[in-house]
C-alpha cells in the first residue's frame, strides 16, 4: 500500500518568505520565540496518533534549541535539513546556497548526534534559474530532497518536472527526489495538501485528492509549519492576498491534521527510501 509522508518546516513565525515586513537574520534572535510550544503541540498529536513524521528543521531554529530536534527524534520522528537563513534559492547563487546548506547540516547533526538524510529549499524555491541546485544538494551529502513543485508557484515552481518520486543522477552521486504532490482539478494540477491550502480546502475534498494521488501510486507529501498551529501568533505586515493564504483560517489546521493522521497511512522520507519506492533504495544504487 502506499503511503503518504506528513512534514513539518520547523521554523519560527517571522520566516515568512519575499514580503517587505520579513525581519532580517540579525534581528531574528531579538523576536518573542513561538516554535517551542507550538512544535510541542504537534509531537503531542504525532504521538497520540502513533504517527512518524520528516521534520525539515531550520537550522537557526535547532541552533537555538537543540533538545526540540532531541525530543523529535526521541519520538521516532525523522530530522532533516531546511537550510539556515531561510533564503529563497532563486536568490542566491550556487556558492552561497552550497555553504547555507552545509553549514545547517552540521549544526542539525550536532544537536541530532545522527547523520541528516534529507534537505527541503524554503518555499519550493527550485526554478530554471537554479540548474545546480541538485548538484549543491548532493555535494552538501544529502541522499534525498524535497523541494520540487512541480507547477506553477509565486515564488518557485517548474512547471512540468516530474510528479513522482525518481533519482537525480548529479556529479557527487545520485539524489532522490520527491516533489510536492499536485492533484487534478478541472484539468489543472493543484496542491491542497499544506499551508494555506490545507486551510482554505474543506477537509473532504483533501482527503478525496489525497486518496486520488495515492490511487496513482504517488506518495502523499504533507506539510506544515509551527505557526500554522498556533492562532495567536504575532502576525507581519503584508498585502491581503498573502495575509489571506498566511493567516486564513488558522483554527482549522490543527483539527485536520488529526483526522488525516488517523485517515492515511504515514511513513517517513527515510522509510520510502529504505523501502526502495521508485527504485530509490540503497540497495539498487
């Protein structure tokens, strides 16, 4: 049976990407912290509903609190890699990205005390522009990514990459890719299955798009962020379309990511590779 992957971007409230009011990295470590408590809050749900989960930590967070990335993995959970400045990838060139991503590796395994597998660009910010992204992935030692949407995105996307889990073969050996899921609607592939889409979609609909994807004999690929948890977080200043899809219906996230961790089979990113989904297990390298 296939399974979907439920993950978390561990980050704070203030790592919102490519709005004016975003704070910059010197005056993150001066804002009221939120991601404990709210990060706490989903473990409680994980393990209530006996679920494993990818937690794609920001580095600066786990930096700060190494004994949240401890308790994630004391509770079975799987510990990769969201960077560390929370740039949009499109931004940076490839030197900068590379030494981002390896530098947040290092700090995450030094709290982690484990190797970390798998690495997610914030935003999905993988585009055209970026052709060595995977290349810096790999040379970082990532073994797998999960930052392809493929579709259109306000800030990323590549429309028409592949939708299922496959290998990217790269100069410093091959990575596993697994991208965001889009499911059909009217002829046009959308994503209902995270953030403010999760939100604003009644919760029928994601579980039926859910189940349409896993009928393909894709992988469900879920994901949140602690501040999505957490209706009374400070909010930033921002135009109405972006504090609609960033704020929008808050109280409803956590309701729905109890009923779809009792309604779908979970795994991790680590247990579909180890598994070999796609041809992607070690074994066959």
């Amino acid at each position: 049976m296939q399974r979907s992957v439920f993950t978390v971007d561990v980050e704070e409230w203030f790592h919102i990407l490519d709005v004016p009011s975003t704070p910059p990295l010197t005056a993150w470590a001066g804002l009221p912290s939120r991601v404990e408590a709210s990060f706490r809050s989903m473990l409680d749900v994980f393990a209530e509903k006996r679920v494993r989960t990818t937690l794609f930590f920001l580095a600066w967070v786990a930096e700060r609190y190494p004994h949240l990335v401890r308790e994630a993995l004391a509770g079975g959970h799987e510990v990769a890699s969201h960077g560390y400045a929370h740039q949009l990838v499109y931004t940076q060139d490839r030197a900068t990205f590379l030494a981002d991503i390896t530098k947040a590796k290092d700090i995450i395994e030094q709290a982690a005390g484990t190797a970390v597998r798998g690495y997610r660009a914030p935003g999905f910010s993988v585009t055209k522009a970026t052709p060595w992204f995977f290349d810096a992935v790999a040379e970082a030692g990532h073994a797998y990514d999960s930052s392809i949407f493929p579709g259109e995105r306000g800030h990323g996307g590549l429309p028409g990459a592949k939708a299922v889990p496959h290998i990217v073969p790269t100069e410093h050996g091959r990575l596993v890719e697994f991208p965001i899921s889009l499911a059909s609607m009217c002829g046009k592939p959308m994503y209902f299955f995270g953030g403010g889409y999760l939100r604003f979609f009644p919760y029928s609909l994601i579980r039926s798009k859910a189940k349409a994807v896993l009928a393909e004999q894709r992988p469900v690929v879920f994901y949140l962020h602690p501040r999505e948890v957490d209706p009374g977080h400070p909010r930033l200043a921002m135009g109405a379309k972006r504090r609609f899809m960033t704020y929008h219906n808050l109280r409803s996230t956590m309701p729905k990511m109890r009923r779809l961790l009792g309604d779908l089979p979970m795994a991790t990113f680590g247990e579909l590779m180890d598994a070999g989904i796609a041809g992607t297990s070690p074994a066959k390298a």
